[in-house]
C-alpha cells in the first residue's frame, strides 16, 4: 500500500512540474511576441504625401524627385509625369 501512495505523490510531483515548465514556456513565448512587435512598431517609417494626389505613404515607398530642399514625393511614376507636365 505505502508503494502505491509513493507512486502517486512522485506522479502529482512530474505532473505539477510539467505544468509549471509548460506555463513557464508559454509565457515566455508571449513574451518574445511582444518585444518583437514593440520592434517593428519603433522601426516605422515616416510618412510623405503625394505632391499630384496628396495620397500618405511609406518614404521608402515613394518616388522622389527634385532638388534636396525641393524634394517632391510621388505615388506612382503616372503622378511624377502628371505633376511635371502641370509645372510645365
């Protein structure tokens, strides 16, 4: 009988242990999720609005024309004509 309640405690001890380790795992995971979505919010890029549309998007996304302290942001290639034909 004392062989049977041994078996049983050291079986609750692997199993609380288990269930501790895998809590443990999980939060750590959601841990990492977190830092890696604070990352790439801080690595937002900034803003710039179409000079022919006034459309917002990504710097690195648009078109750039003009001198550096006239610089001019385009949306697409058809709006950087369609602005250079109007300033003409």
């Amino acid at each position: 009988m004392s062989r049977v309640l041994l078996f049983i405690a050291i079986f609750v001890i692997v199993y609380l242990l288990f269930k501790y380790y895998r809590k443990q795992k999980i939060q750590d995971s959601d841990a990492e999720e977190k830092a890696a979505t604070t990352a790439k919010a801080k690595q937002a890029e900034d803003m710039v609005r179409c000079a022919q549309c006034s459309v917002h998007l990504p710097k690195g996304e648009s078109l750039v024309t003009g001198a550096a302290d006239k610089m001019k942001y385009f949306c697409s290639e058809a709006h950087r004509r369609a602005y250079s034909d109007q300033a003409q």
